[in-house]
C-alpha cells in the first residue's frame, strides 16, 4: 500500500493549503498537520514552509512527490497484474462520477450496461464538477470520472492521471419560441453578440464554456443573469431574459418554449467529454470494464443533429 501521508502530500501540492487538502482527504486540519509532520520526521527533511498564514512545499517536498507519483502509478498497475492470478473477470466495487448531463445522460446507461455485461461489479454513481472529481480521483473515492474539459482540470500531460476521449457534444444557441433566431437553420454565434445572455455561476464549469466560446467567436458576451440549474437557466429563455448554449446532451425544461438552433462556421463550439482515471490503472478489470462502457455508450450518443428542434417542429 501506498503510505496515505504521500497523497496527503499530493493534495497539498494541488489545493494549495493544509486545510483545503484535508478537506479532499476527509481529515481535520490538525490531523492532516500532524501526519505531514510526522512523515517529515521520519524522512528527516523538512516538507514546507511558512508563506504568511499559508504553506508551500520545499524542493525536498516537491522531490518526494516526483517519487510519490511514479509509486502510486506503479501501484496501480501492480493491482493490474495481480489480478490477472485471480478470477479474470471483473468483480467487486466500481465507483463513478459524472459532471451534471454526464451524470444524466452516460453515466447511468453505463451503469446499467456494466450490470448486464459485468453483474459482480458493484457500481457506485455520484456527480461531481470536473475538479472536485480529480481531488476524489486522488483520494481514491472514485475509480472513473466522467469530466468536461475546460482550462482548470489537469492536462494530458499530468502524470497523476490518463484521460480518456468519450465524445464531442456540439453546443447549440437556445433561445425563446419567439425570439426572430428561433426561425433560423442555423447561425453563426457572433450574430448573437449584442444578446443578453445567461450564464452559470462565475467560474463554474457551465460558465467557462460559454464564455470561450464567445470569445473564440469574437464578442465577450454581456451577462445578464447567472444560472446554476438548467431548470432556472431555461426558464429565463423562456420568458425572454436572454439566450445561452445548451450542449446536445443536455434536456432543456420547457422544451415547447425554447428552440435549440444548431451553430454554423469554421469552429463549431463544443465540450469535451472525457473519463478521468489514475495513471496505471486502466488494466485494473474492473475499471477497464467501465470504460469499455463508457465509450459504448458515448459512441451510440454521438450527436448527428438530431433532437435540434427546428422551426417546422414547432406547434
């Protein structure tokens, strides 16, 4: 087993502060400062270092967790070729998590796969925004986690985790039942430049998709109202507050009074769906078996246009 104080120390490195590190990993600040004391005890160096009321890690620090990351990859795949002496099929706990619509629209269907095609694993589901759902990776309580990309979660690079393409979900414009695009085929999003719009909570992970995508169209979009819940955010469409983009995935309350208008140009924008995992553990039976159904369910959801309400689907 991997010593628990290292990926402590790992979640220190990510999060910044003691405290928020303990929070990942479901201790008390005092205890989590005492395990990285004692772990420096131990090891005979010095772990961090006082900056005003917060920490950051030494170079000695910053050389274990070099060490730490090639342990715990080797760890994982250890588990891989162990369990090749066992019963090859996959068995026991298996433990998702998925962003809102992920967890709506793949994550139960892959669930549901996994029971028919794999029934001794034990499938777990819960949601998570694409942060909080790598520090869970790290702390061990998820095995996969279904994420967008945006410019805050870990890189490819990263080498605490492998990230795995699931699918493109094309963004589309929605708009109220009466707004003059609702008529439309298609539309180039700078049209809707001097719209209001509505967005999510400031830094969410709704928000950063909208927001790139206008910028990448040419306009910063001006913010009418903030929207956590697609609930509230479509009826605020609906009753002409604003426009947004809604991603394919997504089911849109309201749907008789919101029209969907699929975006035209060059870049068409889209989120990234992507399954996050730890590095070296994608031979582990069990969580190879649910990304194998991860993607499955990805590749029949792939979106060719159709849902996009048109203006001839209208009532």
């Amino acid at each position: 087993m991997i010593d628990r104080r290292l990926e402590l120390l790992r979640a220190v490195e990510r999060q910044g502060t003691v405290t928020a590190a303990a929070e990942v990993c479901h201790l008390t600040p005092s205890a989590a400062s005492h395990q990285l004391k004692a772990l420096a005890r131990e090891l005979g160096v010095e772990l961090l270092e006082p900056i005003g009321r917060n920490v950051r890690l030494t170079a000695a620090a910053h050389t274990l967790l070099t060490h730490a990351q090639i342990l715990s990859a080797q760890w994982e795949q250890a588990r891989a070729e162990l369990a090749e002496y066992r019963d090859a099929a996959a068995s026991g706990p298996l433990r998702l998590c998925g962003f809102s619509s992920a967890a709506t629209a793949l994550v139960p269907d892959a669930a549901a796969r996994l029971r028919d095609t794999h029934p001794h694993v034990m499938v777990q589901v819960s949601d998570a925004e694409p942060r909080q759902a790598f520090d869970r990776l790290l702390s061990r309580d998820v095995d996969i986690a279904v994420v967008v990309a945006t410019p805050d979660i870990p890189s490819h690079a990263d080498p605490d985790f492998e990230l795995h393409s699931l699918l493109e979900d094309p963004l589309d414009l929605a708009v109220p039942v009466d707004h003059p695009f609702a008529a439309r085929e298609s539309i180039a999003l700078s049209e809707a430049a001097e719209e209001p719009w509505i967005v999510g909570a400031t830094g969410s992970t709704y928000y950063q998709l909208v927001m790139l995508a206008c910028v990448d169209a040419g306009f910063a979009p001006g913010v009418a109202h903030h929207a956590s819940e697609w609930d509230t955010g479509a009826a605020l469409i609906a009753h002409g507050f604003g426009v947004s983009l809604a991603p394919r995935l997504a089911h849109l309350p309201l749907g008789d009074r919101i029209v969907r208008v699929p975006l035209a140009g060059p870049t068409r924008p889209a989120r990234h769906v992507l399954a996050g995992i730890r590095a070296g553990s994608s031979r582990q039976p069990s969580i190879a078996a649910g990304l194998e159904a991860l993607q499955a369910v990805a590749d029949s959801k792939r979106p060719d246009g159709a849902g996009v309400r048109r203006p001839a689907d209208r009532p």
